[in-house]
C-alpha cells in the first residue's frame, strides 16, 4: 500500500511543476527565456532586473512552487523505495489481485 501512496506524492509533485509557469510569465512580460524549465537562480536574476512588484510576487509564488515540486518528488522516490522494501518483506499488493 506503501506504494500507491508514493504514486499520490508523486501526482501531487506533478501538480507542482505544472503549477510553476515562470516561463510564461517572462514570455508574456516580453522578456526571453531560453529553456522553458527555468532554475531558481535564473528567475533570481530575472527577479533583480525587473521593476513591476506584481510580477516580482508571482515570481516568487513560482520559485515556492519550483521547491514545493522538488520537495514532493524526493519523498515519491523515497516512499517508492520503502514500499517495495515492506512489500518484499510482507507483501500485501499480491492479494489485491
């Protein structure tokens, strides 16, 4: 069961990334941006050039979003690799089919 729940932290940190749309936010502020997944430092030093506050704050909003999605994909691999320990010392996932 172990394992199921690695794959709902593993939705959750999806729903993170996609969340993380700093790379729209410059395109549509006419600044370009090369990859469209964009580092931390990156929209750092974006940050520091701006002027506009509003777009400072959803920037910001999106840099928490980039740690929350890290955050959430460590802790799918690490319940991903204790599920599949407990289940080969006492399986349960077998007996639901």
């Amino acid at each position: 069961m172990v394992i199921i729940a690695s794959v709902f932290v593993f939705i959750i940190a999806v729903i993170f990334r996609l969340l993380d749309n700093s790379a729209k936010l410059f395109i549509s502020n006419g600044i370009s941006v090369s990859p469209f997944y964009l580092s931390a430092e990156t929209v750092m030093e974006e940050m520091e050039k701006l002027d506009d506050e509003r777009l400072k704050r959803k920037l910001r909003r999106n840099l928490i979003y980039q740690k929350l999605h890290k955050i959430f994909t460590v802790l799918a691999v690490i319940t991903l690799l204790i599920g599949i320990g407990f289940e080969i010392y006492h399986p349960e996932l077998i007996y639901l089919f």
